[in-house]
C-alpha cells in the first residue's frame, strides 16, 4: 500500500484535473481536492484492493465529491452529463496508468472522428460543448459519437 505522501503525489494532478474540468472557479478546484484527500486519508483504512484498483476508488470519490459540491452549493447550472451518467469504466481506465496501453491500442480502433471526440474530451480536457465547436459538429452529435465511442471502447476494453 502507497504511503499517504505517495497517494498525493501520484494522485493530485489528475484529481485536481478532473475537479477543475468540472467546476469554474480554480479557488473551488483547490478547495474541492483538499477535501477529497482528506476524505482519502480519513478512509484509506475501508479501501478494499480485492473490490477495486486504488485509481478506481480514488476516482470514484473523486466524482462524488463534485457531485456533492453541486448539491450542497445549490448551484443551479445543469450538473455536466459526465457526472450524472452512470461510472464510466473508461474513466476508470484512464485514471488507471497500468491500463493506458490497452487504452491507447483500443483508440486506434475507433472510427477516426470518435477517437478525436475521446482525445479530446479526456487527455485534453475540454467539454463535449466545446469538442462539438472545435469539430464543427453539433452538440448532440458530439454527445451521440461520445456514448458510441465509450461503448465501443467498453466491448474492447
């Protein structure tokens, strides 16, 4: 098991990019990534490897901790639809870097236009709003290419 240290420097940069691309203020990222590592810290002792990788668990704390920003904040903008649908075990693989080859092999098997959508979305950050601008596509045909693409990405992974 990693040492506290350990979690937060492997972890910090992709949890404080993920809050970040998830909410608008950089004051919001920062707070919402301390608390999610105290939240890790003052659980670690429940994390159970035979249920989940660390990556995983530490994800999956990650996105319910933004989503309880959104309650408890009452923020009455549309909660984004990457944290409302259900856990994407892509995400999960993208967290997870023993996992990036086989990721990066199943992109190559995408249609050119749905492995632009997920590089896009995921190692470059940006928004399914601003994926369909930059493409030139329309928002529901970009948000139709992501589904299909994680679920392609799904039955190959």
């Amino acid at each position: 098991m990693l040492s506290k240290e350990e979690i937060y420097t492997q972890y910090r940069d992709k949890v404080f990019g993920y809050v970040k691309n998830h909410v608008n203020s950089i004051e919001d990222a920062e707070d919402i990534t301390s608390d999610i590592f105290v939240k890790i810290y003052s659980k670690i002792d429940t994390y159970d490897e035979s249920k989940a990788s660390l990556s995983t668990w530490i994800y999956s704390m990650t996105s319910n901790t933004v989503i309880d920003f959104y309650r408890t904040n009452h923020i009455h903008s549309e909660i984004p639809e990457d944290l409302t649908d259900e856990k994407s075990t892509i995400e999960d693989e993208i967290l997870n870097n023993e996992s990036l080859e086989l990721l990066a092999n199943a992109l190559t098997q995408l249609p050119q236009e749905q492995m632009d959508i997920i590089v896009l979305r995921y190692y470059k950050g940006l928004t399914l709003q601003e994926i369909a601008a930059k493409m030139n596509l329309s928002y529901g045909v970009t948000k139709l290419r992501h589904r299909e693409a994680l679920g392609r990405l799904r039955d190959l992974l």
